[in-house]
C-alpha cells in the first residue's frame, strides 16, 4: 500500500495539517499511523482533494462535507444498481 506522509500531503496542497484531522475526525478520511507519523493512502487523495476544494472554495463545513460525502457514496452504489438492472434486463430482451 502506497502512502504519503501527511506533513508532506500539507506543504504540497499549502493546508493545515489540522484539516486532514479535522477529516479523520468526521471519518471521511482513514489515516495511517506508521512509526509515530501520520499517513494518508495513496487512493484517498482524490477524495481529499474534492473535500479540500468544497471546504476552501464553497466554504462547506465539516459537517457539510460529511454529509455530501455520505450522499456521493449513495448515488454511486446507485449507480452500481442500475448498471446491474440493465445488465439484467438486457439479459432477458
């Protein structure tokens, strides 16, 4: 699993480091603890990005991210349904 440090992750994107904390708190973010520093996997960081981009540009609180979050999982696992129903469908035509 590929990682990067999150003090690395903060000078890169111009952060605080206490934003990626604040998205490990409201556990929209999983970090990674390894010998005393903290890292973030490398799949996450589009997900971070976006969070980062609606928080600083939209001004979008932690709160609201985490339910715009929980909302965009939704729509893709519905997303997820519907290609299985037309699969389906398309089975039966």
């Amino acid at each position: 699993m590929k990682t990067i440090a999150v003090s690395q992750f903060c000078v890169y994107h111009n952060v605080p480091q206490s934003f990626i904390d604040s998205l490990s708190n409201f556990e929209l973010i999983d970090l990674i603890e390894i010998e005393t520093t903290k890292h973030i996997n490398i799949k996450e960081i589009d997900k971070i990005e976006k969070l980062m981009r609606l928080h600083y540009d939209l001004n979008v609180n932690f709160e609201g991210l985490d339910i715009i979050n929980n909302m965009i999982l939704e729509i893709n696992a519905l997303q997820s349904e519907i290609i299985q129903l037309k699969n389906k469908l398309e089975l039966y035509q």
